[in-house]
C-alpha cells in the first residue's frame, strides 16, 4: 500500500471510527431512558401498591442500568486508542504502517475491559447520572418507609 493508499484508508477508517462512537453515544441514550422509565416506574409501583419492597427493586435497577451504561462506555472507550492513533499519524508525529486495524486495535484497548476502568467510567458524573439519583431516591424511600416516616 503507497502512501496516499494509506492516508486514505485511514482517513475512511477514522470516519468510521467517529460514526461508531456516535452511535454508541445514542445507545447510551436509550439505556438511561429504561433505567428512567423502568426505576421510576417502579418507585410509583410501589406507591400505588402501598409495597415498600418494590422501592429495592427500583434501587436495584437503576444500579444494574448503570452498570450496563458503564459497561457499554468501556466498549466506546476502548476505540479512542485507535482514534488518537489515526490523529497522531495526520499530526506527524508518529507514522502508523497499515490501515484497517479496529477489531485489532479495539481489542487492545479494552482487553476484556479492566475493573479499574469500570470503576472510572461509574464515576462519571454523565455516566452516573439520572441512575445513581434514582437509585438513591429510591434507596432514600425505603428507607423512610422502613423507619415509619412515610406509610406505604
């Protein structure tokens, strides 16, 4: 491969790149509209049900949907290595010898996806958010149902 063969297979490569992580971002959206949907449901459920118990099933899913968002961010995450390689070889600064290398690159990057990383990702204030506040109202809920401040 001549080098215009190659900085145009990266070129098309990166924009595939970009639209992968856009998708990905849109998905992202739509696991936070079933954790919503879902958990606040349930917190209403159990509101209408007069069942306490139900709040826990409402703490317990906006927790799993934020786990999913995180696990799904550490899929994302894992294609911004070849992104930053891509842009680093249009920089100059370091030449990258062949094209076409996702599947390869992205598996490097995520390598099964290091609890570390996870746990980072769970931080972020727009992974954690509406979950982490839905689970804790909930959790709050209980909470105050179970001491008697609120009946159910």
């Amino acid at each position: 491969m001549n080098d215009e063969q190659l900085r145009s297979a990266l070129q098309a490569e990166y924009l595939h790149l970009q639209k992968a992580v856009e998708d990905m971002d849109g998905r992202a959206v739509t696991i936070k509209a079933w954790s919503i949907t879902f958990s606040l449901a349930a917190v209403g459920g159990a509101f209408a049900s007069k069942a306490s118990n139900v709040l826990l099933l409402a703490c317990a899913s906006a927790v799993l949907f934020w786990w999913l968002e995180a696990r799904w961010k550490t899929f994302q995450d894992a294609y911004y290595g070849r992104i930053e390689g891509i842009e680093r070889h249009f920089r100059g600064e370091r030449a990258l010898a062949s094209a076409l290398q996702i599947r390869a690159s992205w598996y490097e990057n995520w390598k099964g996806g290091s609890r570390r990383r996870l746990w980072q990702i769970l931080a972020w204030p727009h992974v954690a958010l509406p979950h982490a506040a839905v689970a804790g109202l909930a959790l709050l809920l209980y909470g105050l149902a179970w001491f008697g401040v609120i009946k159910l």
